[in-house]
C-alpha cells in the first residue's frame, strides 16, 4: 500500500488486487501520517472493496481506526447496481451528531451567572452509562416512527427547531418493528440523556467570525454564547447494530460478498436484509434527533432559571443539528450523471453546498452549517458546505482520536485533568471525574488543523470559531 499525493490536501490509494476503486484521504501532511501511524489508512483500502462502490473509498481529516470503516470513512454505493449498504459505514451509534443553540448572552452575562447555569445544568442533564432520561419511556414507540417530531408533540422544544434540523429530525423509513426487544429495553429509560464516552453538552462563546455572511444568516455573532450537545442514540442505537450485524453475517454468503475484514459485513441496498437494517437504522436515527432535541430543551429551561426568565426570553435558537453516523440514499452525479447512492458517512457530517433543494429556504442560499467538534477544552468550529465539494457532499465531524483511552489515562488523572481545564477558565461538571482523562484535550488532533484541512480540500469553509466556557461531560 502506497499513499500518493495528487492535491493540497489530498492522498490517494491507487487500485490494486480486488480494490474496486481507488482510497482517497484528504488531509494534511501530518494529519496522513497520524493515519498511517494507527492503521486507518487499511481500512480506507478494505473499504475499497465493496460491492458497487462509486469513485473511491473516501476518509476525512479526522479519520482514525474505527470498526470496519475508519472513523471518518465516506464510501457511496450504487443502489441499481448492486451496491452494498453495511453497518461498518455507519458504527455502533447510530445517528450520533451534534446540535447548536445560539443565545442572547453574551460572556459577561454567562460569568456573572456561571455557577448558577452550571449548576443547573449539572442538575438537569442525565448522563453516564446506563439509565437516566428526561422523557418518559411511553414516547418510545412514537419517537422510533416519527424522530423529533413525536417529542415536539410531547411539549418539549419549538417547532422552529424542526426546521433547522437535518432531515426535519425525522428519518424516512423507519421501521419501528425492527428493532428487537433488547434494543427496545436499553433505549426505554434513556431517552434525553448524554451516555458516556465522548458526549457532552458545552456552553461555549463565539471567539471569532470568519464568514460574516453565513454567519449572519446561521444566527450567530461575535462574544454570542452558545450551547453545543454531542450524543447520539444511547444503547438503543448500540443494540440495533449488534443485531443487524448478526442478520448480515449469515446473509454475505447468500448473496456471494466476500470483503477483506468480516467487520465489513454487508449486503445489496435493495435486498430483503439491506431494507431491513435501513429501516432499523432509520428507527434508531429517529431515537437520536429526538434525544438532542429533548436535552436541548432542558439546556433552555437552565438557561431560563439560571437568568430567571423564561426560556423564550434566552434567545436560545437552534443554529442546526446533524448526524455523522448515517447511510443514507442521495442522488449524486457521477462520470456526469445523476445515480442513486448509498452513501455511508461514519464519523463524516453532510455538508450540502450553497443552492442545495435539500436545504430550508433561509440557508440554502449560503450552504448547510456543519458542526465540527473539538476536544474537551480546546475550540469547537461551525462551518458551511462548499459548492462543488468533492467527497458527495461530506466533512470532517470533529477532531479525531489521537490516542487509546488507556494511554490517555496513563498520562493524567481525571482530577488533574479537571483542575487544568478550570484553570483555563472552564467550568467541568463530569459524570465520572475518574474517566474525564479519557477525553482530555491531548487525546485528540488538533481541530483547527483539521478545519483548515476540510477549506484546504474545498470540504467546507471556516464561518465561526467557538471557545469553551463550561462542559457537561458524560
């Protein structure tokens, strides 16, 4: 395996034994070798290998080993001709994603009622492994089927939030009655809650401005303060994969697939098994739109208690939410014509250019904002999609692992972590002080080489820098 550079920012695998398509990696010089020092770029390559797989087997800037795919993996099948979807493109969590708020605060405001709004927030935010929600467990059934809009109906949220979520925070055809009865078990008393691992829900303040424009028509501003939830669909969402994975296992041999890792279980988009986990996988998106949404409305009733008004009165509009952990069927151009695709993003945000039908009205004439989250105490940026992006309209969706949980432990204890983050002025209310040296800020890239990276590679561009104030962690 040779890794070529044919772009600024661009790398490539060229087609060798059974690879159906080149790899393609868009990164800086030392993000690639970051990649190359962990093994992802392999699986870039094993990717390469899937039946029906269009242009290339694609990685982000962030990509790290992930299961099957890398974390940051892009792979587009054909549907019509035989393209396989696979659980591997998508991971464990499903749907998980991130979800912006803007405020009417501005950073004297939050310091002058820091302890208060963390406090709060401390207070009202489940998180940690296993149960914990706010919503009551008989919204089950009704959020699998109907995502956001089920929860909305609930009483929690604005119905502008729908508006500014992908997908209107419902996946098309879900089928609730796929997922099993373990799954449904799990997801019952989780519903709005963060989990663990690398989830969070962080007040920050917009540092800097980038793109006035976008930045304008996003809602956002110079000294804003902001709120950023990061999770995904619990273990409803973990449970769901690990069944359909089980189903696909068996199903490879029926249909003649062999891959070069059996992480990459998979079977044809239009198969009896490909429509059964994409309805499974859509119920379980459905679980996650309606858990950001739902803790986005407790961060809003924190902010109204900790100002002592009402949760209207904070200004607290949805910027965007959207997933990085989906496969979903898109019409893109390729060899210059329009093809069905199944388009695989793990650990990738949709970044739909300027003039995207796809797009509500007031953001289509500027472009999709995408979430990019840094580490525990380092910056967060939001950026916009570019027009004519070249990886099916995809970009990175954080910074990206730089090392194990267990050799970031070994460097730091939680405690040392937290007091080093308060010391920058970041306020931390962890779920487990002991696992906050998992997440601490040397255990990741550097997000803003990763940003650089993404506008290097004409991803998506830089609109707004945003600097922790405060974190909630899981």
């Amino acid at each position: 395996m040779k890794l070529q550079r044919t772009g600024e920012c661009v790398w490539e695998i060229a087609r060798h034994d059974g690879m159906r398509v080149p790899g393609r990696i868009y990164a800086s010089e030392s993000l690639i070798l970051k990649a190359e020092e962990d093994r992802a770029v392999l699986q870039v390559e094993n990717v390469a290998y899937l039946p029906g797989i269009v242009e290339a087997s694609m990685a982000m800037p962030d990509i790290h080993w992930g299961y099957g795919f890398p974390i940051g993996g892009v792979a587009a099948t054909d549907v019509d001709a035989g393209g396989v979807v696979s659980p591997g493109g998508v991971g464990f969590d499903i749907c998980c994603g991130v979800r912006l708020l803007a405020s009417r605060y501005d950073e004297q405001d939050f310091n002058q009622r820091r302890t208060e709004v963390m406090d709060e927030l401390d207070r009202r935010i489940p998180r940690g492994l296993g149960k914990g929600s706010i919503a009551d467990a008989s919204l089950l059934r009704s959020v699998l089927g109907k995502g956001a809009q089920a929860v909305r109906g609930a009483g929690f949220g604005w119905d502008s939030d729908l508006d500014r979520c992908e997908e209107r925070g419902m996946s098309l055809g879900a089928q609730a009655e796929f997922i099993g009865s373990r799954a449904l078990q799990r997801g019952a008393g989780q519903l709005g809650s963060l989990g663990a691992g690398n989830h969070f829900l962080e007040v920050q303040v917009v540092d800097s401005i980038h793109d006035e424009a976008a930045a304008r028509v996003f809602g956002l501003s110079e000294g804003m303060v902001c709120v950023m939830i990061h999770c995904g669909s619990r273990g409803l969402g973990h449970q769901t994969c690990t069944d359909e994975l089980k189903l696909m296992g068996t199903a490879m041999q029926k249909y003649g697939i062999e891959v070069p890792d059996r992480q990459l279980a998979s079977v044809p988009v239009d198969s009896p098994e490909g429509r059964h986990y994409l309805g499974a996988m859509a119920a379980a998106a459905n679980f996650a739109w309606s858990n950001r949404h739902v803790l986005a409305h407790e961060a809003r009733q924190a902010f109204a208690v900790a100002f002592g008004t009402s949760p209207e009165r904070t200004g607290m509009q949805l910027v965007y939410d959207v997933a990085h952990n989906l496969a979903k069927v898109e019409t893109h151009a390729v060899d210059g014509k329009p093809r069905r695709l199944c388009v695989h993003r793990k650990g990738a945000t949709r970044a739909f250019g300027p003039g995207n039908p796809g797009l509500p009205a007031d953001l289509r004439p500027v472009g999709q904002p995408v979430l990019i989250p840094g580490s525990m105490g380092t910056a967060s940026w939001v950026l916009v999609g570019a027009e004519g992006n070249p990886a099916f309209a995809t970009a990175a969706h954080g910074a990206g692992r730089l090392m194990s949980r267990k050799k970031a432990k070994q460097l730091q204890t939680g405690s040392e972590v937290r007091r080093g983050l308060e010391a920058d002025g970041i306020s931390v209310r962890p779920g487990s002080v002991q696992l906050l040296s998992e997440e601490a800020p040397y255990a990741y890239k550097d997000v803003d080489e990763v940003v650089d990276a993404c506008a290097r590679a004409g991803l998506a561009n830089p609109v707004a820098r945003l600097r922790p104030l405060g974190v909630v962690k899981g």
